[in-house]
C-alpha cells in the first residue's frame, strides 16, 4: 500500500507539471485541488527543493522540478512495465479498463461490445471517453488511458498500433440527388457536383483531398465541417454530396434520408487501437482480454452481430470529428 501511495503521489507531480495546474490535475485524480498541492508538498519537503514554481500563472516547474519529472517518468514506465508483467500471473482477468475513442469510431457498436464483454468478465470495468484525434493521442501518450481508438493512426514516438478495420468510403448524397440513382460512380466524375467537406485539418480530410487530387479532381467545395453529425445534415437538405465512411450513415440510410454511392476505386478510412509502450508488450489480463474481444466483435472479420448504427452527437453538444 505504501508504494501504491508512493507511485500515485508521483503521478500527481507529473500531472500537475504535464497540465501547469492544480485544479485540472487533481479532476483527473478525483481529489480536491488543496489535496494534490498537498502531495506535490510533501516531495518538496522530503527531498528539501521547490520543483514547482506558484508564484507564476500557469505554473512553471524549477530547474529541479524539470529534472525530477524527467525521472519521475522513467520511473513511472518501469513500474508500469513491472505491474503489467506481475499482472500476467493473475487467473482471471480483473480491474478497470480505459478507452479513448473518436466519436465516429460508432458509439452504439462499442457500447455494445463494452456491455457483452463486461457480462462475459464481470470482474473488469470498461470505461469508455469520447474526444478529438489530438485528445486521444494526448491521453494515450499521457498514460491516462490503456488503448485508444481513432482513424488513420499515425506512428508516434511512444505510441503502438493494432489495425482495428478498413471502413469502405461512399460518396453520401439526398436521396433525390442524381447520383443517388447510380450503382456506383467514379472518383473522376465527382467535378460535376460541389461538396460538403470536413474541416481541412482533420486526417480524414487530408486523405480524402489526397484520394481526389491523385484522380484529378478538385470539386467545388460550399461548405467545412469538423463532424460527421454535420455533414450528414448539410447534405440531407441541399444538393451537394460528401465522402463518408458508409457505415456511419447506417440510421440514415436505414431510415431513407440519406442515400450511398459505391466509390471508385475503393477509398477506405483504417480504424487502429494505439498504447503507450513497445511494440511487442504485454498486456494486463484485463486489457488483452478486452483488445482480444474488440477485435474479435469490431475489426476485420465484422462485427459479429453487432448493430452497425452510429449515435453522432452534434458538434455543439459534444463534436464528433473524423
């Protein structure tokens, strides 16, 4: 008990040194912002040097807060590593699990697996947050996390990636659109009609502007959007179309709002799972377990029954970006 005291006292330093703040680091911790200067307090005076400086705004560390955090971190991954190694002796999986996701990763599809996979291990907790790319690979990075969710994983210092699926894009348009009537349309067409869009900065975006300029084409584009929820409602309304991932559209499709168009040639959006470590690393039970059944119920050989239908919260409300 006194290392876990230990460890958590050091992992409040980080956090308060990552985040400059009290506050912010002790929501993470769910402890009050006097408890967690408290911690800080106690290293300072146990090892007789300030590491934080307060009398600036935002917080800025001392030249022996910087060194401290460096080996604070070291220290935090061996132990981690350490924990993670032991852990493997344990006969059934147990603890809590925490997955970053994208919104458009389909929240209905992992509710669902997080529900079945929790009655299948009822000693493990699956909690699951929803942000921004950035967010994701920041708490992943920050260990504040075990697995990520996002598109178009990029490879990170620090940061793994397990392929998750290969989403098939369709160009999404009203049904009462002309090309709503095709079976199929090509990639060099699409000049003819203008183009609802994501917000450029997205990985989405980049692919798909990427995807266009190598088939020679450079539609209109009337509007930017950074969320799915968006783009499908400027698009059910007016005459333009969007390249969308086909299965975040299943409601819409399903209900006769919106139509898909098979594209060509084949344009898809990779779904990857990232962690913090080392390629090769071994996991908790409780966590290989549950990247064993996500993959098993949300990747490559489908979704095994799963409903396919996605909620995207509205932008306004909470986003939900590519």
């Amino acid at each position: 008990m006194l290392i876990c005291y230990a460890m958590q006292g050091l992992r409040i330093f980080c956090d308060v040194a990552n985040h400059r703040s009290f506050s912010l680091a002790a929501a993470q911790h769910g402890i009050t912002q006097s408890a967690a200067s408290q911690r800080v307090g106690q290293l300072e005076k146990k090892l007789g040097v300030k590491l934080i400086d307060r009398s600036v705004r935002p917080l800025t560390l001392t030249e022996a807060g910087a060194e401290f955090l460096r080996g604070c971190q070291e220290l935090l991954e061996r132990y981690d590593r350490l924990e993670q190694r032991v852990s493997r002796y344990k006969t059934q999986a147990e603890g809590v699990v925490r997955v970053d996701a994208i919104y458009s990763a389909g929240i209905d599809l992992l509710n669902h697996v997080k529900e079945s996979f929790e009655s299948l291990h009822p000693g493990v907790r699956v909690v699951i947050e929803y942000k921004h790319p950035d967010e994701v690979y920041e708490a992943v990075c920050e260990r504040r996390c075990d697995l990520g969710i996002l598109s178009y994983p990029e490879r990170l210092q620090q940061v793994q990636t397990i392929p998750l699926r290969d989403e098939p894009m369709a160009v999404v348009c009203s049904p009462r659109h002309p090309v709503a009537s095709l079976g199929r349309v090509q990639a060099s067409h699409l000049q003819a009609w203008s183009m609802v869009a994501f917000e450029h900065t997205l990985p989405v975006a980049r692919h798909i502007r990427r995807y266009l300029r190598d088939h020679g084409v450079q539609p209109e584009v009337v509007n930017m959007f950074d969320n799915i929820d968006t783009i499908k409602s400027a698009v059910a309304v007016t005459d333009q179309i969007a390249i969308l991932p086909k299965r975040t559209v299943s409601r819409e499709l399903a209900a006769g709002t919106l139509a898909a168009v098979e594209l060509g040639p084949r344009l898809v959006r990779p779904m990857g799972v990232i962690y913090r470590g080392k390629s090769g690393q071994g996991f908790g039970p409780a966590v290989q377990a549950f990247i064993d059944y996500l993959l098993k119920h949300a990747g490559p050989e489908g979704d095994d029954g799963v409903d396919q239908t996605e909620v995207e919260p509205n932008r306004q409300l909470v986003g939900s970006r590519g």
